[in-house]
C-alpha cells in the first residue's frame, strides 16, 4: 500500500496533504542518512540540510543552515574548482566525484567527496549536494605516504654516510634530508667531546641566537637526548614535565617542539 502511494505521489495523483505527508516522510528518511546531503537555491543559498551535513560543519541544529551561503563553507583553497565544476554540472556535462574540504563554523577542516545535481525542492530549482566524509581514509594515506618518506629519508642518510667526502658534506646532506620530514629552520648536529665535558656543534641553523658551536655539558636537550640514547619528540606540557624534574633546564622553555 505504501509502494503504491509514493508511486501515485511521483505521478501527481494524490491530494496536497497527502502529498505533502509522504514529503515529510522521505524528509525524515534524508535526515538520518549517514551521508551529508545540502540543498544550495540557485543563488547558492542553503535551503535545507540534513543532520549529516550539520555535524560535518559543526552546527548541532540543520535549520541553523537554511539562509547561509554554502560556499561559506567550503575550503577557501578549493572554492574556485568547486565553482567550476558546479557550472559544468549545470550546463548538463558530467562531472565526477570531487574531493574537497569543508569548514566547520569552529575552523575544523575534513575531507569529503562530493556530487551536485540539479533538482527541485518545493516547486523550485535548486542543487542537491551529497557530501561523504572521507578524513579517516585521507589520514591514512597521509601516514603511509609519511612513513614511506621517513624510511627513505633514513636510506638516504645510511647511503650519505658511506659516499660523502667529508663532513662537511655529511652534514649539509642530512640537514637537506631531515628538512624533506620535519621543519629545520632550528637544527643542529651536535656531539660530545672526548673529555665527555663538552658539546660541541659543527652543524646548526639557528632562528634563535642560543646555539654555540661549543659549550660546557649542562642540562640541555642535547644532553638529554644524548643520555637516553634514542629519538625524542617533546610538546611544550612534556618538557615542562622534564623541566619540573630537573632533567632539562629552563634554556628552551620558550620553544614550542623538540
């Protein structure tokens, strides 16, 4: 029975209230879909969003929508290919998937695909945007992608140490090679003295003016490092940690990342 009166509604042949009842019904059905779905008017305004697409933009209610324009919402880097392609759209050309970003009202940026068709929402022309998070997907490829420039990084260093004439060169190809992962505007290579009383730095960049190319050991991230043995990546909480038990000094407290 269902089946039939949505057929006779696609027809035109029911009464307006009943019409208007089975609306709401499939209403009801796109707000629960797990996909975004955002109707634009063809000034590109938002005239009805699900709840989907008000959590990827980060408004709690999709009526908050209705009014904005949509472009306000999309990545200001990627506006002008989505303004192409929903003119291609428009003008009845295919259009593939599109990846982009949209902006929350806090300034989260996720990934989504998305695809726009033309359509009518009560009686008038508008676009039907299905959007699809895509963030956890692009994540992952970020970190693999990450991982495989990290192992060739670090292959390269191997071959560097065996094939630079001096160290001179060794150094200023790992400065290079490190730049390719973490920034190196603050870098240096330092290592201790035979006496095990000083530090000394033959390779450094330095925004800061606080890197000597020797001084006396102290308690300093160098040493730090260098008395665990192994890698380290410090935020500003876990160096304060450091700090308050006396591993490090205050030399650094400034900085932001290690």
């Amino acid at each position: 029975m269902a089946a039939k009166k949505k057929n006779e509604y696609k027809a035109g042949l029911l009464p307006e209230e009943v019409r208007n009842e089975l609306a709401a019904e499939s209403l009801d059905m796109i707000n629960n879909l797990s996909e975004g779905i955002a109707l634009r008017d063809e000034a590109g305004v938002i005239i009805y969003a699900n709840q989907a697409f008000a959590n990827m933009v980060q408004i709690n209610i999709p009526t908050k929508l209705v009014g904005i324009p949509f472009l306000e919402f999309v990545h200001p880097e990627d506006r002008l290919e989505f303004i192409r392609r929903i003119e291609l759209r428009l003008q009845g050309v295919h259009v593939p998937k599109f990846e982009h970003r949209l902006v929350g009202l806090q300034g989260r940026s996720i990934f989504v695909t998305s695809t726009s068709e033309p359509g009518l929402y009560r009686g008038k022309a508008c676009l039907k945007g299905l959007f699809i998070d895509i963030t956890e997907q692009k994540l992952a490829e970020a970190k693999i992608l990450r991982s495989a420039e990290i192992e060739s990084v670090l292959k390269e260093i191997a071959e560097a140490t065996l094939l630079s004439s001096s160290l001179e060169e060794l150094y200023a190809k790992v400065h290079r090679l490190i730049g390719r992962i973490f920034p190196t505007e603050n870098f240096c290579i330092s290592l201790l003295s035979e006496a095990e009383d000083q530090i000394l730095t033959p390779c450094f960049t330095d925004e800061t003016g606080v890197v000597q190319p020797q001084r006396p050991v102290g308690r300093n991230m160098v040493e730090y490092v260098m008395r665990l043995g192994r890698p380290v990546r410090l935020n500003t909480a876990e160096y304060e940690r450091l700090l308050e038990a006396g591993e490090v000094g205050p030399r650094f407290a400034e900085w932001k990342d290690w």
